[in-house]
C-alpha cells in the first residue's frame, strides 16, 4: 500500500473516530448521573447553600460581600434544581458554585 493511501485511510479513521472521542470527554466533565453520585452531589450542595446562605446574613455590614454569598445560594440553588430535574451539570459548575467568593478582608 503506498504511502498516500496509507495516509487516507488513517486520516479516514481519525475522522470517523472524533465523535466518540468527543462524547467521552464531554462525559468525563459532566457529573455522573449514577443515583448514588447524584445523592451525595445534592448533600454537598444543600450544605454549601446553608453555609452561603449563613454568611450573606452575617456580613450584614459589608452590603458587597454579603451580597456575593448570596449570588453563591443563588448559584447553588439553580444546580440543585438542574440536578433534581434529572439534567447533568459539568464539574466546572459545581467547582464554580462551591468556591467561597473572595472578599476584601
């Protein structure tokens, strides 16, 4: 076989190969939709929300602050509910919504 036909018919597999290679790196940032994962997701959720929640009331005198803790609830909330309506959410989202919000002191 020469080179040239050797060379089409990798490129040919590259090609018919991508959508798989593309479907398991979407898969590997989505969380997993096993109901066990699932169920610990939402625990851990739930409780960075309490925590959010707490701090938005306590940094009453930094309107700033406590309003990002509240933007984080607010975040969190919307996971959750994603993940309660059987959808997936990427790492990235959760990582994003458990970073406590950075503040001036």
């Amino acid at each position: 076989m020469s080179a040239r036909k050797i060379g089409l018919v990798l490129g040919l597999a590259a090609f018919m190969a991508a959508p798989a290679i593309a479907a398991r790196a979407a898969a590997q940032t989505e969380t997993s939709t096993v109901p066990e994962q699932r169920a610990a997701l939402l625990e851990r959720l739930r409780d960075a929300r309490e925590v959010a929640a707490d701090n938005a009331r306590d940094w009453t005198q930094e309107p700033i602050t406590s309003t990002d803790f509240s933007i984080q609830e607010e975040h969190i909330n919307h996971l959750i509910q994603r993940l309660k309506e059987g959808k997936t959410v990427s790492a990235q989202q959760v990582d994003r919504a458990l970073k406590s919000p950075d503040t001036p002191y």
